[in-house]
C-alpha cells in the first residue's frame, strides 16, 4: 500500500543535488546523438580539408588494385597494393580517429556537464529485450520526439540541398560542356556551399535535442514530496535520532560547562589527582571524617591544565596516577562522593600525598585500581 500511495504522487519537486548524483553513478547523465552528429561531421570537414594529399593517395592505391603490370614488369609483387593499403588504412585511421575521439569526449564533458564513467551503466538489463516494454517505447513520448526529430532533419537538410542544387542548377547542367579539369573544380567549389548548409541545419537539430534531452533528464529524476522526505531522512538521519544526537551534545556542552565552573571552588579541594595533564580531579577530604572524599572539581583537556595551574598557586598537593584520575572522573560526578571500589585506592594517594605536604620524603606507591573501573582516556573499559 506504501508503495502504491508513493507511485501515486506526482512528481512535481525537481530533483536535489544527490538525486542526481546518484544519477551519475548509476551512469545516468545528459547525452545528445544529434550533438555528437553535429561535432563529428564538422571536424570531419575540417579534417578533410586539412589533409588534402590522402585524397591523392587513396585514389593512386584505389587505382593500383585494378593495374598489375607495371608491378609484374619491376618485378614487383601484386601483394605490394595489398600492404600499402593497409598502410594507408591505419595513417587515415590514427590521424582522423584520434582528433575524432577527443571532439567525441569534449562533447560529452560540456553537454554532460563532464565526464562520468560506470560500471553499473554496462549491466545486462532483461527489460530491454521485452517486447512489450519496447512497444511501449516506441510509441511513447520519447519515441514521439525521436520520429519529430527524424521528419525535421528530412526537412531540414532535404530543404537545404534542394534550394543549393536548384540554385546552382544552370551550372550543373551545362557542366559537361566543360573540360573535366574544370567539372571538377566547379564541383568542388560547390561542395563547401552545401556542407555549411546542412552543418547549419544539423546545429539547430543538434541544439533543439540537447534542450530537449536536458528536460527529458530532468523530468525523468522529479520527485515527490515524499521522496524529498525520504531522501532527507537518509542523508540527515530520522528525525528521533537527531534529537537524540543534539541532547548528547547539549548533555556534553552542559557537562564542559559545569566543568569549567568547578575550577572556582578549588581552594576548597585537599589533593589533586593527575593523568598527568589530560586529567585532573580535586578531591576534598577532612581527615578523621567518617564521609568519604567528595569530588570538588574535575576537566579534561583545557579544564584539566587549569585546575593543575590553579592548584600550583594555592599549593595544593598533586599526586599523578593516570588510571585513578580516569577513574574517578568517569564514575563520579562533581559534589558527589568516589565510590566505594575506590577508597584503598583514594586512601592511598591521600596519605601520599599528606606525607609529601608534611615535608617526608617517601617513594610513590603503586596504587590498584579494580578491573571494571579501569578507562583509556575515551572513557572506553579495557576488557
């Protein structure tokens, strides 16, 4: 039902920019065989023109296959025809393919909007070979357009050729009053006159497809409001989620701010415990006191560099313990007390560091923290 009430919408939203880049890699772009008829044909004029002296050599080659003996009478073999040819063959192939290929390619980049290759554009598709789907082709409005374009090209270069012959018709039918030297060259002066007539009509051809097909390509990936959604959905994410994204966030930013504000109650603290620069954590104990210490200040990072500056100025003491002041910062929150698992632990860096402040000189114990409370710096259990 789902499927039905989308097919059923009317795609009137054109498409977004990853509608159509997804296009793209599905190898579907804007393509116009009237555009490359049109840029192929007049290079190819061009060429010609370019390189008068292959005419020359095709004719004498054409003209070798139907006279062998001279070659029999030098001695020559009848094959010598047969690989000049080929020769001839591959020096025309490479010098009017190569330019013909490029002029194939900058076509494709500038009605295409550049170049676009994929491998999903090459898959075997079944339903290009029903016969039923292809009847639908035919007589759809692609096909429509593809028998309007036909008739307008019968017009178009029909209309040109006739006004041209018609034009220079008196000429050509007193052409073969004249010696075949001059024929030729009144034909040959002919012959550019009509090519810049139907390279004129083959550009307006060639212009109407491409509009045409800019349009149909276009029409072809509208979309629905539905899809417009969709589509939102999987690129930002469903909606619950970005909520859920954005409370962290705030949760984190509230956090860092809470943080950052401890640092003012830090007189208050007894001991630091270090990472030693990555963590910092202020504790305040009153010895004799039946409660357990309270974290009075805790920051990471930035938070962390200033409560160690902070506590150098108030004199402080500071013990380092990475794995402790891990601990203690992602179990407990500021003005709460550590937990239990932690009281050894805590117990023995305050004595610690009650020692160093009453002037003993004593080795730094090694302190055990419990295996479930143990944190690398993401806050992630080491298991």
């Amino acid at each position: 039902m789902a499927e039905d009430k989308d097919e059923s919408q009317e795609k009137t939203q054109d498409p977004t920019s990853r509608r159509l880049e997804k296009a793209r890699e599905d190898g579907k772009v804007v393509s116009s065989k009237e555009m490359f008829v049109f840029t192929i044909l007049s290079v190819g004029v061009i060429l010609m023109y370019i390189f008068p002296p292959l005419i020359e050599d095709f004719l004498k080659i054409s003209s070798s296959f139907f006279n062998f003996g001279p070659e029999l009478l030098h001695g020559r073999s009848p094959l010598e025809s047969i690989k000049e040819a080929i020769y001839f063959f591959l020096k025309v192939t490479i010098i009017f393919s190569t330019p013909l290929f490029i002029i194939c390619v900058l076509t494709q980049f500038l009605v295409g909007g550049g170049l676009n290759f994929s491998f999903k554009a090459m898959h075997w598709k079944l339903e290009k070979i029903n016969p039923i789907k292809g009847l639908k082709r035919i007589f759809s409005m692609k096909g429509l357009v593809e028998l309007g374009k036909s008739i307008l090209k019968v017009l178009f270069l029909g209309g040109i050729s006739y006004f041209v012959l018609i034009h220079y018709l008196p000429e050509l039918v007193n052409i073969s009053d004249s010696n075949l030297f001059s024929a030729v060259n009144r034909l040959v002066s002919l012959f550019p006159i009509l090519i810049i007539g139907l390279l004129i009509a083959l550009a307006l051809i060639a212009a109407l497809d491409f509009a045409w097909q800019k349009y149909d390509y276009i029409k072809s990936l509208r979309m629905s409001h539905q899809d417009v959604k969709d589509e939102y959905k999987e690129t930002d994410g469903q909606p619950e989620v970005k909520q859920k994204i954005r409370k962290l966030q705030m949760n984190a930013a509230s956090k860092s701010r809470k943080e950052s504000a401890s640092v003012d109650n830090l007189s208050e603290a007894t001991a630091i415990i270090t990472n030693p620069t990555h963590f910092a954590v202020a504790l305040k104990y009153e010895v004799g006191d039946s409660k357990a210490p309270v974290v009075i200040a805790k920051g990471r990072g930035k938070n962390a560099e200033k409560i160690i500056e902070k506590a150098k100025k108030l004199n402080i003491g500071n013990m380092q313990s990475p794995k402790l002041a891990r601990a203690i910062y992602y179990t407990c929150e500021i003005g709460d007390e550590i937990l239990s698992k932690l009281y050894n632990a805590v117990a023995i860096a305050l004595a610690y560091i009650y020692k160093l402040d009453k002037g003993e000189k004593i080795d730094k114990p090694e302190i055990e923290i419990p295996d479930d409370l143990i944190f690398d710096e993401f806050g992630n259990k080491n298991v």
